[in-house]
C-alpha cells in the first residue's frame, strides 16, 4: 500500500506561516519552533521537503518600497496587435530590459486589453524622465499598442498583503487550522 504524503499537512503549513513573519528572510529554525511548538527536526524536513517539492523557492527581505524612494506603482493595460509577432517580440524585450518593470504579464477579460505592465518610480517626475529609455517609448511599443490606460496607485492603502501570505491564510483556512 502506497502511503501519500499531503504537501501540506499541518506541520508544513505552520512552518510556511512562520516563514511570513515580519523580518524572516530565511529559515531561522528556533524562531520557528518557538512559534510552531514543532520539534526543529519536524521543521528541517519540512523545510527540506517544501524546497525539493517547489513549493518553497527562497527567502527573501520585504521592502518598504516607500521608504526607499519608490512612492509611484504604475499599472498599464495596453492593447496590441498581436498579429505583429516580430514586433511583439521586440517589444517584449524592451520590457524584460527595463529595469523598473516588475511584472509584465497576458490578460484577458471583458476589454480588449491583453497585456499588463507594473512598474515602480519614485515620483512622476522620476517616470517622465524614463520613459524615453523605458518600453513606453520604444518604437517596438509605438507600432504595435494601439490603446493604452495608466493608473497610478497612491495611498491611502486599504488592503497589502503578499500573495504568499494570502495563499497561507486560505490555505490554513481551507484546512481549519486558523
């Protein structure tokens, strides 16, 4: 008989709850079991078994974005011409070279929108100034966005919480462990 192995059982799902504390950036075992009451062996083969399964793909610091000069988040819908392949192609890579872009992505929906752009800049002026070497401006861009709205999110703030943590709340959730 063939025993199966929930990728997450209780156990894993308190470590990854763990891990979203403010000011983890790694797996600091003791901290974990003090939260956990998991014995740290429990937790190192979580850990091991969450990292060689992929449900696990780093440790990294949370950002005040804010606090270090990063005060406008863009978000572009555009619609372009997809027949024009080359020039897709050419446009997406102006887009994977800007360094201000974080996330470019397919959309689709109720509009004719089909790409969404995500860019940070500390202030207007600071994204004036760049779109001349950013992918708004790139000829690639000009001949293939034939419609474009920019929004530009501002505080006040009602809701930020990481995709990670969200994914951990309904997870713990789903599993009646909150």
């Amino acid at each position: 008989m063939a025993i199966t192995i929930s990728a997450f059982d209780r156990n894993r799902m308190l470590v990854l709850d763990a891990l979203t504390d403010d000011y983890c950036v790694g797996p600091h075992v003791t901290r974990i079991q003090k939260k956990t009451g998991l014995h740290k062996a429990t937790i190192m083969a979580s850990l091991q078994f969450l990292e060689k399964e992929g449900f696990l793909t780093g440790y990294v610091p949370k950002l005040n974005f804010q606090k270090m000069g990063y005060k406008l988040d863009q978000i572009s819908f555009l619609s372009v011409d997809l027949a024009q392949s080359d020039k897709l192609q050419e446009f997406i890579r102006s887009i994977q070279k800007s360094p201000y872009v974080y996330n470019a992505a397919e959309i689709s929906g109720m509009d004719d929108y089909n790409i969404i752009i995500r860019s940070l800049y500390k202030d207007v002026q600071h994204h004036v100034e760049r779109r001349k070497v950013n992918w708004e401006l790139t000829p690639e861009g000009r001949d293939i966005i034939f419609r474009k709205t920019q929004f530009y999110v501002s505080d006040p703030t009602y809701k930020d919480i990481s995709r990670t943590a969200m994914i951990i709340n309904n997870t713990k959730t789903e599993m009646g462990l909150d």
